[in-house]
C-alpha cells in the first residue's frame, strides 16, 4: 500500500506588529536644541502628523487606509508657536531623518483617520514610528503641569523630556506595563475571557496593569485569579508590545493553568471558557466567536498556541 503523504503544516502566525523597530532611535541627537531647523533644512526628512488617536493619511492611499502621512517638515508643519503642539524627533532609517508633529486639531486637508483603522495595513517601519510617536504625543497632551509645582512645564530633548521652569523638576514619559497572558490547561485548551463591554461574540486572551511592587509573573497569576477564579502556575515569558492607547507597555505571557474551574468576577470578565484548537477554529470560522485584530499582540498569542491563523476579528 502506497505511504499517504503527510498533511500540510498549518501555516505560522504572523509576526507581533510594532515588536521590532527599523530605525535608529538616535537619543544622542535629542539634546540639540536646533534638531527642528536642521531637520526643517533636509529634503530627506519626513514627518508623521498626529492628533488625538487620529493620523494624517497619504490622499493617494485614503482609501485603501493602508499608510500614515509621510510628509516634508517644511510643506505641511503646523506654525511653531501653535499652543498644543509638539515636536518630536523619532530617529532615522537609510532614508534619511524621522519625526512626527502632534497639533491639538488636525487639519482636514491632511485626511486625519482613527489610528487603529490605519494600524492593521502598516509595515514595520509605519507602524513602529507610529507608536512611538503617539506614545510621546499622548503624554504631552497629559503632562503638561509639573506633578511637584503645578507650574506648567516645557518640552524638552526632541519631545522625550518635559522640564518644569519654576521647580526644575524632570519629567519623562510615562508608560504602563501590562500584562497580557494565554492560559492553557493540561489539555492544552486556552482560557478566553469577554468583557461585558463588548458584543456577546467577542472574546480575548485576559489582560490587566501591573500593580507597584508586583513580578510580571505574580501579575499574570493575580489577574487570570481574580477575573476567573483560575489558578495559575507556570508562567513564560513570550514577547512585548507597545501599545499606546494611551501609554501602555503590553507584556505577553504563556501561562500554565493549575485548576480549571471557571468563576468570573462578573465587572472585568463576565464570560470566560475554554477552547480547544478545533472549537475555536470552528466558532471564528462560524463568526460566532470574534477575535482581536491581526495588529494586537492578543491575537498573536492566540495564534502561536493555535500553531497557525485564525479567521475573525473584532
């Protein structure tokens, strides 16, 4: 009898968007104070203009909403005494320097479009300057008062410092870790949870802050407990991802289930279960069950214990 060939590999996951930077930060270059007018001289230099989780959008691209404005400093940057706007130095690539602009209203000329609608077509260099430059515009829009005085600070070193005149206090920008983990059992099923702010079909990995003084790991184990009454052992570190909505830090974790009894907390979860490989692929294929989008680290864990991808998403 003739060897049956074998089945064909589930294909892998994608890559963890924003995980990995293409460019050159270049902190060094944040302390002169003439960076804008060198960068406003350079005709290689490009710039990202962003709002309040809106992005300027490329008029060719509009409607494909695949990309963020790349723009001449000098053609479209806002006028410097502008109250509200910032000016932030992201580094450079082989291209030449990288920037981004945040202004309190964007301008309709510039096609402004909600950043998480853009994020899911952007490659890797689009979306890494994107989240670094709304981590840093999400902090100005916050900090703009000296936590110590109350004197409104200044922005400082390219956008990546605020300095208080009165007290002279330092302030940096602020990001919150999180943790974010897929639990599995001894069966190897994964614990989604749905948060009773969303449709009844959505569901994710479980999620939560960091607490001061708390592990990484005694956070995954705190959290998956209270909002589900799981108990967790084992946990493994499996990669990070910044996500700044408005300044958070995600850190994904692989955790290993103790228990298995589900009792949710009804405010953070107020559905949690268990799935194996098949139900899950059957359930989003149905769209009865709905995941996060492709650009989230969430569905990245989902996918790498899945061992390949998903359809559906939120």
């Amino acid at each position: 009898m003739p060897r049956l060939a074998d089945p064909d590999p589930p294909p892998d996951p994608p890559s963890l968007p924003f995980a990995t930077a293409p460019y050159d930060r270049q902190a060094e270059r944040r302390a002169d104070p003439d960076w804008w007018d060198r960068l406003v001289e350079d005709p290689a230099a490009r710039v990202l203009v962003v709002g309040d989780d809106v992005v300027a959008t490329d008029g060719d691209r509009l409607r494909e909403l695949t990309a963020p404005q790349a723009v001449r400093l000098a053609d479209t940057a806002p006028d410097r005494t502008e109250a509200g706007v910032e000016r932030m130095l992201l580094g450079a690539d082989d291209d030449g320097p990288l920037a981004a602009i945040s202004v309190p209203q964007m301008p309709e000329e510039l096609a402004p479009q909600p950043v998480r609608t853009v994020a899911m077509g952007l490659d890797a260099l689009q979306g890494s300057l994107l989240v670094h430059a709304l981590g840093l515009a999400n902090w100005h829009r916050t900090h703009q008062f000296c936590a110590r005085c109350g004197a409104r600070s200044t922005a400082v070193d390219a956008g990546h410092r605020r300095q208080c005149p009165r007290c002279g206090t330092q302030h940096f920008p602020r990001t919150d870790p999180a943790v974010i983990m897929a639990i599995t059992d001894t069966d190897d099923r994964l614990l989604l949870g749905h948060s009773p702010l969303w449709p009844d079909s959505r569901f994710s990995t479980l999620a939560g802050f960091v607490e001061p003084g708390e592990s990484l790991e005694d956070a995954v184990r705190r959290e998956v407990v209270e909002e589900t009454g799981v108990v967790v052992g084992d946990v493994t570190y499996a990669a990070s991802q910044p996500w700044p909505f408005p300044a958070s830090l995600m850190l994904g974790f692989f955790g290993q289930a103790a228990t298995t009894r589900i009792e949710v907390d009804g405010e953070e979860v107020s559905d949690a279960r268990w799935f194996t490989r098949e139900a899950l692929s059957d359930a989003t294929a149905a769209e009865q069950v709905g995941l996060p989008g492709p650009f989230s680290i969430s569905r990245w864990l989902i996918e790498r214990w899945h061992g390949g991808r998903l359809s559906g998403q939120w």
